[in-house]
C-alpha cells in the first residue's frame, strides 16, 4: 500500500509559515478581480472603465520591477515583503470602502490599484529572492512546487468563492476579503526566520541595475529561456484566451458552458502538475521544462481542429499540467543557480522579459483575427510555440544545467 510521506521542505523552520502566507495572499489575489469587474461594470457600465482599472495594476508592475529587484539585492528581503503586503492591503481595503460606500470613482480606483501594481513590482523579486534564502538549495524544487500547488488551487477555488459571495454580498465586502488576507499574510511573513538586515551596497541604482543585467545576459541558459517564455506571454496565452472564446462562439462552436468546462480542465491540470513536481527529479530541468511548454501546441491544434469538448478539455489539462511544471523547474533552477546576493535582480529582468509581451500581444492578436481565420492564428502558433522550444534546445547552457545543489558561490556559465 502507498502512503503519502510529506515533503522533506514542510519541517524547514518558517516554510510552512511561508507557505501559509503565500496561500492566503494568492487566494485573495484571485477573487478580487472578479468583484472588482463586476463593481465597475455595475457602476459605469464601460468596459472601457474596468480595462482602465485593470490595466493600472499591470503598467506600474512593469514600469517598477527592474528598480524592485535593485532593492531586492540591497534591502531585507523579508521587510520588503511585509511592508508591500500592507501596502497592497491598504490599497484594496481603500477600493472596498469606495465600493461599499458607493462612491466608485474610477479615478480613484485607478490611483489605488496603480499602488497595489507597485507594491508588487517590489514584493515580486524579494519574494524570488527569499525562497533559496529560506530552504536551502536541496529544497528548493519541493518548495516551488508546494507554492506553484497552492496557486494553482486558489486559480480554482478563488474565483468560484468570489462568485459565490458576489450572490449574497456587495463586491466591495469581497474585495475587503482580499486585504484582510493581505495582512494575514504580513503577520506570517513577520515570524520567518530571516536576516532583517541585508549588506548595503554603495553602487547607484544605475551600477546595480547593469551589474544585473551583466548577470542576466552572461548565461545563455538564462536569456534563452526567458526568451521562450516571452513568447509564450506574447503569442500562446493571446491564441488562447483571445482565440479561444472567438471560436467557442461560432455557430456549431462548443459555446460559453464548453469554454467553461475548457478552462475549468486547464485548472485542474495546473493543480497535477504541482503534485507531479513533488515526485518527480528531472535530471536536465530546462530541457524538461522546454519540452513540457511544447505541449501547449498539443490544445491549440484541438480548438483549431474541433469543437469537441472532452478532446479539447483533456489537452487543455495536459498543456496546463506541463505548463505548470516548467514554470516551477525554471523557476527552481533559477533560484538555485544564480547566487543570492543577485537573485532578486536577475529575477526582475526575467519577469520583464517575460511579461512585457503580454498586453501587447492581447491587443496585436484581436486584431489580427479580424482579417485572419481564427483556425489559422492557432495552428501557427502552435507550429512557431513548437520552432521556439527546438531553438531553446540549441542552447548548451539550457542542455547543461542538472538538477542538482549548485555550489554558492558558483555562477552557472552558459
């Protein structure tokens, strides 16, 4: 008979505090959105508005982050990612009082959500940052999965929670929820057993951020593969979640409740594939986690090919479980290869790269399927998503790199 044995990460003094932490605080990230939708729509009925809002919790992240991660390297990690929770709070329990009190300026919302983006352009860093600090490196897998796990169950849970409150309460009482549990997540983050004071540097921010991106750029298996990941944020979730909805709603299409179905698979899958990574030590991490994004191309040959719901739904989960589980080895990899003292930075550098494609590949990809058949914007997706992974692996650096404890003071050449 199998038995379950924990991971080994859970008795790290302050994991599973960290862990708690990051829980509480993904939950509530995922049903605020939802009552904050409804809440402007309701008011304003513009989705101009709501794309407003949205859009200033998004354009600070990506205006911040490089100066985020300098502050990751230089200051306490572990103050920084107190301080940015109740930053974020505040911010959320301010647009609640806007909502319940009925007086939703957008205006308003917008400065307000424009602090909860550049809380976390600085928390985002600090948080890669703190994980090897916490764990150590023969850790490291076990804890990124444990918290990819987490995220993906809030995926799942959060917006279904949200919907459930939305029947009975104001969406601002949501939205309280969600800085309630901001500071949740402060309070545990307090008891973490982590350094509070950090080596200074007396570089300007100027020196830092290129002393970074010297670090970023000087391995191949680095830029190569955030690279790859731009491109997936650019062009594979755009095919996906702009794509998608427009044939779902074709005539003979599989409609709004087969979409439903499509996405609630594709959470399902995020969630096995942070139970699989618990189990599972691949010896070459990046070119399992290359091969695992390839899958992708598997779900959008389906919605090009059939309205089949069950079809596209199973490789909808396949595709987010490899998804899923190569975020969380490059991610490991990442934060175990790159020394401490330029994680933070480097991290910064790797979620520009890859987020900054993002909008632009939303907007570019609504209008392309204007003049292009939508079947036709998703094969060639998935035949480029395909060209870009055996690119990847060319790279030595990418083919190199082993699951194993990398020495501190190493630096992984590429």
């Amino acid at each position: 008979m199998l038995r379950f044995r924990p991971p080994a990460v859970l008795g790290v003094p302050g994991f599973r505090a960290y862990l708690a932490a990051r829980a509480l605080a993904m939950f509530g990230a995922t049903m605020a959105p939802v009552a904050l939708a409804f809440a402007v729509l309701h008011a304003t009925g513009s989705a101009a508005s709501l794309g407003l809002v949205l859009a200033a919790q998004t354009a600070p992240q990506v205006v911040f982050i490089l100066v985020g991660g300098v502050l990751g390297d230089r200051a306490s990690r572990k103050r920084i990612m107190i301080s940015t929770n109740v930053v974020m709070a505040a911010c959320q329990a301010g647009t609640a009082a806007l909502l319940v009190l009925d007086h939703a300026q957008i205006a308003i919302l917008v400065v307000l959500q424009a602090g909860w983006g550049t809380a976390r352009a600085f928390f985002t860093p600090a948080n890669t940052g703190v994980v090897p600090d916490l764990v150590g490196a023969e850790h490291i897998q076990d804890a990124t999965a444990l918290v990819t796990l987490s995220r993906s169950v809030a995926s799942i849970v959060g917006p279904a929670a949200a919907g459930l409150l939305l029947i009975f309460w104001d969406p601002g009482y949501v939205v309280l929820i969600d800085a309630l549990l901001f500071l949740c997540s402060a309070a545990l983050m307090i008891t973490l057993p982590l350094p509070h004071n950090k080596s200074t540097s007396d570089e300007s921010m100027l020196r830092s951020l290129v002393a970074g991106w010297r670090e970023f750029i000087g391995r191949s298996w680095v830029w190569s593969m955030v690279g790859s990941f731009g491109f997936y944020q650019g062009m594979v979730l755009p095919a996906i979640f702009v794509v998608g909805p427009v044939l779902a709603a074709r005539n003979g299409g599989m409609g709004a409740a087969g979409w439903g179905i499509v996405l609630a698979a594709a959470g399902v899958g995020s969630v096995l594939g942070g139970l699989v990574l618990l189990r599972w030590r691949p010896a070459f991490p990046l070119v399992s986690s290359t091969v695992l994004v390839g899958l992708e191309s598997l779900f959008l040959l389906a919605m090009a090919v059939t309205p089949q719901v069950e079809l596209v739904a199973l490789l909808a989960l396949v595709g987010s479980a490899g998804v899923t589980m190569a975020d969380a080895l490059w991610l490991s990899t990442l934060q175990r290869e790159i020394p401490s003292e330029s994680l933070s930075r480097v991290s910064s550098y790797e979620w520009l790269g890859s987020l900054a494609f993002n909008p632009m590949g939303m907007a570019a990809t609504g209008l392309v399927v204007l003049v292009v058949e939508p079947e036709v914007v998703l094969i060639t997706v998935a035949a480029a998503n395909l060209v870009v992974r055996a690119l990847v692996l060319l790279v030595p650096g990418v083919r190199l790199i082993r699951n194993e404890p990398a020495k501190p003071a190493a630096a992984a050449a590429g």
